[in-house]
C-alpha cells in the first residue's frame, strides 16, 4: 500500500475531526475543536497531512515545529479512518519519508500512549526507537494518570533502512 500524501486544506477538517472520534480512540488520540484545527492549519509551525490509499482519504498527520531552531520535528497527532486496515503504517511511511526527504530536519519523534501497544509495535516496526517514558503525564478522565513512552528515528537511521527495503 503506498499512500499520496497531499498537505491538508480547511476543507479536510471534517474528515481530521472524524479519524480523532473513531470508536476506541478516545484514550489514545487528542482531539481538537473545528476552531482549534483552523487556527493550526493556518499557523506556519504546524503543518497537516492527509494519506491517501488507492485515492480515498485514510487518516492525517499533524507535525509541529517547523519553524524553530531545532532539527527535530514532532508528530503531535495521526490517525486513521479505518484501523486495522494497514492504513496507519503507509501513512506514517509516507509522512517519514517526507520529514527526511523533503525537510531539513534530523530527528523525527512522537509521544505514544504506553497503553497504546498497537501503535507502539507499528512505530517499532518502521524503525522508531524508544527512548524513554515520560511518567505520569497526563489525566485520565477516571482520575488515574498516563504515561507516554518518547520515540524517534532519526535521518541516518531513515536511509539505512530504505536502502534496505529498496
């Protein structure tokens, strides 16, 4: 499955709005206000992505820090319409090889949900690499705290593993 990956449009915000409230996702992907996604659309630190499989839309990304000093880049969101469907791996594949083959940037990292084993083992799959948990850092709406575990792959580690791939 190899994903288009076209920049997003106010037009898209449904869809983004949609991929954040799929049944089970609550505890695992943020969710935004339709005011919030504008106002981050049109903010030059922020960049959306659609991926597309075989010309349907399938989920978004949303990366932050574009416009700093730093040669990391952060994926604050992804999602996809239909989980399970391998559109999660292609779409950050696609969103991967557009960090490091389109962008300045060295290092590409996330925060994951710990409980979010699923996405872990996908992200270890493309190459990521844990490097750590950030302990408690978040509420639940039960009451109880969270945790993320901090991943990251980084350009070198990028090529490699096309040239092995490929």
């Amino acid at each position: 499955m190899n994903p288009m990956l076209r920049r997003a449009s106010e037009a898209d915000i449904p869809f983004i709005m949609a991929c954040e409230r799929r049944p089970g996702y609550e505890p695992f992907v943020g969710r935004w206000a339709e005011d919030k996604h504008r106002a981050m659309l049109n903010d030059a630190n922020f960049i959306y992505h659609i991926g597309s499989c075989e010309g349907v839309p399938a989920g978004f990304t949303i990366l932050r820090d574009l416009t700093g000093d730093s040669d990391s880049l952060y994926l604050k969101r992804i999602a996809v319409h239909d989980s399970g469907a391998g559109h999660g791996r292609a779409v950050l594949a696609a969103t991967t090889d557009w960090v490091f083959g389109e962008t300045r940037f060295h290092r590409f990292w996330l925060e994951v949900v710990e409980a979010n084993e699923r996405a872990r083992r996908m992200y270890l799959g493309l190459g990521w690499v844990e490097e750590g948990r950030v302990r408690e850092a978040f509420a639940n709406p039960d009451g109880t705290r969270g945790s993320y575990v901090q991943m990251s792959v980084l350009k070198p580690e990028w090529i490699d593993r096309r040239g092995t791939l490929g």
